[in-house]
C-alpha cells in the first residue's frame, strides 16, 4: 500500500505559557493515525527534525515541541525549568502519545514516563542516558555545564554553535544534517539555561527508577557511538520491556540515517 503524504505542518493552539509546538499529519485517508511526540535534543529545536520527521509523518500524527531554552520557548517560566518541570509541559502540550526524544529529549521524556506514566504510549530514546551514577561525576559535570553556559552568553551564539557542532559527536554532520540555520534561531540565554538547569550534571540519576516504566520502549543508536551504545545496553537491561536497534552511524543518527531509523521506530510502533 502507498504512504500517505503529511499535510502541511500548523501550529497547535496554545497559551503562551504552553511550550510551542508544531503538528504535521497523515493524511485523514483511513483509520486515523496515532500521535508521536518528538523531543530534540541540546541546541536544536522543532525545525532541526528535518526529513525525519516527515517519514514519521507520512503513517503517524507528528507533533514537534520546542523544549525550555529552545527555539520559541521563551516565556521566563520556560527557562528555569528542570527535568520535571520540562516532563510536565511536554506533557500538557503532547497529550497521550507516544514519545521519541534524542539525547536532551531522552531524558526528559523518560521523567515523562516516570512523572506521567497515563501519557506514555510506549518511548523510543535515541542516543539517550538515565543519568550519571556518582555525585562526585555530576559535581563535574554540573561544574563544565556552568562554565559552557557562560562561554556561551561571553562569546554569543554563532561562536558557540561552530565549536559546539566540531564536537566530535557532531563534526562529520554536513550542515544540512547539522540544521545550523534552525539552531541559530536559539536565544543564547534560553540553550545557557538549559545546560544549567537540565543537563546531566543537574539531574539526579533515574537508573534505579526504569523498572517502574512498563511500557515498550525502544532504545536506539548509532553503532559507531560507543558511548551510547553503552548506555543503551543499559538502559535495554533496566526497563522492564525494551528492545535495542542500531544503525550505521553516529550519535545523531536520526539526522545521518533518517530513512533507516523512521522504518525501525514505525515498526516498533505497529507492535504496540
């Protein structure tokens, strides 16, 4: 059976306390498609999804959610959000669904399924962590977190965002598959206070806590991010039912592999 084409993305109807979001669906043709909500990662926004996300589109109803710090989130509530506070929102804007976040997005969408267990569907994290185990670690992130977040307001956005991206998580990205020109609409006060509010070095560690998540789950990674692909295993050992899938790739595989990594989460989601 052919896809079906995604209408035209609209904004969703919100107050301006609610985080902004985006709706792009599947044509109304047949049985009406489920949500997927999906969450970005640091330093992106809803407009980084790219191709993606019209994959996703094309079977499902996709509703994109700029996180606190990013893109147009930028009520002063939106800034000092942690962890839960950043859950709540995503939830009250994506309602029951089921929930994909990278990375930054992984994080919050498991405090989501912790927090708000009647609005998790099932979770895909891709290149995603519970946290990191020992205070003293976290003293250290938190410490370079803070430290990144004032370089960043002393040297500006551009400037941050071409050493950010020559990370070596993300220097093969072409600029296409990068989304620099979405990125650079961030507010520079917005991405510092993410780093200090909701990085990992912020957020006390939910490892002990994934046996309570007894939805499916998807855990996804590039197979040459060795780190994740760590933490992944992990993350597939403690929740309760998970599955793995990797493909050829780094950390932000859904950008390098989006055609791939589409075909694995809608399979994931048809057995749901």
């Amino acid at each position: 059976m052919a896809a079906r084409s995604p209408q035209p993305a609209h904004p969703l109807t919100l107050n301006h306390r609610t985080l902004p979001a985006r709706l792009t669906t599947a044509s109304p043709a047949g049985p009406e498609p489920s949500r997927v909500v999906l969450l970005h990662g640091f330093t992106q926004n809803l407009d980084c999804w790219g191709p993606f996300a019209e994959l996703l589109a094309e079977t499902h109803e996709v509703v994109l959610i700029d996180a606190p710090g990013h893109g147009a989130a930028n009520h002063p509530d939106h800034d000092s959000s942690d962890l839960w506070e950043s859950a709540r929102l995503i939830g009250e804007v994506g309602g029951r669904a089921h929930y994909v976040g990278y990375s930054m997005g992984g994080r919050m969408a498991l405090h989501l399924a912790l927090s708000h267990p009647e609005l998790v569907r099932s979770l895909t994290l891709i290149g995603a962590t519970a946290g990191i185990d020992a205070e003293e670690d976290r003293a250290t992130r938190r410490n370079a977190d803070d430290a990144l977040a004032q370089r960043l307001l002393d040297e500006g956005l551009e400037a941050f965002l071409e050493r950010w991206l020559a990370n070596p998580l993300f220097a093969h990205l072409d600029q296409e598959a990068a989304a620099l020109r979405a990125r650079l609409t961030n507010r520079p006060e917005g991405l510092a206070a993410s780093l200090r509010n909701v990085g990992t070095g912020s957020q006390e560690p939910l490892w002990s806590r994934l046996c309570e998540i007894e939805v499916s789950a998807l855990v996804v990674v590039g197979d040459q991010d060795v780190k994740f692909t760590q933490l992944g295993m992990r993350l597939i050992e403690e929740l309760p039912n998970a599955a793995m899938a990797s493909a050829p790739g780094g950390h932000p595989i859904q950008s390098e592999q989006p055609d791939a990594v589409a075909a694995t989460i809608r399979r994931f989601l048809s057995t749901v």
